[in-house]
C-alpha cells in the first residue's frame, strides 16, 4: 500500500537569498513537504509501522539552517 503525508506550512527563520543583506538579516520561510512511501501496513499497529512527522519536520529544519542563495536549491 502506498502512503502519502504532508507537513504544510511549518515555519523558519533562515537567512537565505542573493543579495548579502538578505543573508545578513534573514526572513521568515514556510515550507511545505509531501512525502508517498510504500511498505506500511494499511493499518499500522505499531508506531514504528507509521511515518514520523517529527522527523520530517527535522529533516525541513536541517535544510533550512543551510545558507543558499536561492531557495530552490
């Protein structure tokens, strides 16, 4: 079975864009993730049979403490 989850509009103060005072200052950036997985039950018993929110949310803000010079990268 095929899972989808989604982390909508979390929140990051980071210090992303071209310009130097961008990166100086910084900004307020919302992101939104999607994720698809397969291999999870169609009804999970265990949470370790489940996705983790939190470590999505973790992986979001990791990318976010990285400096770039454009957000799509």
């Amino acid at each position: 079975m095929t899972w989808e989850i989604s982390l909508s509009k979390a929140r990051f103060y980071a210090y992303h864009g071209v310009h130097p005072e961008e990166q100086l200052a910084g900004n307020w950036f919302e992101v939104s993730i999607r994720v698809q997985t397969s291999g999870i039950p169609e009804v999970p018993k265990a949470l370790e049979e489940t996705l983790d929110y939190g470590y999505l949310y973790q992986v979001a803000k990791c990318e976010m403490l990285k400096k770039e010079a454009l957000i799509e990268t």
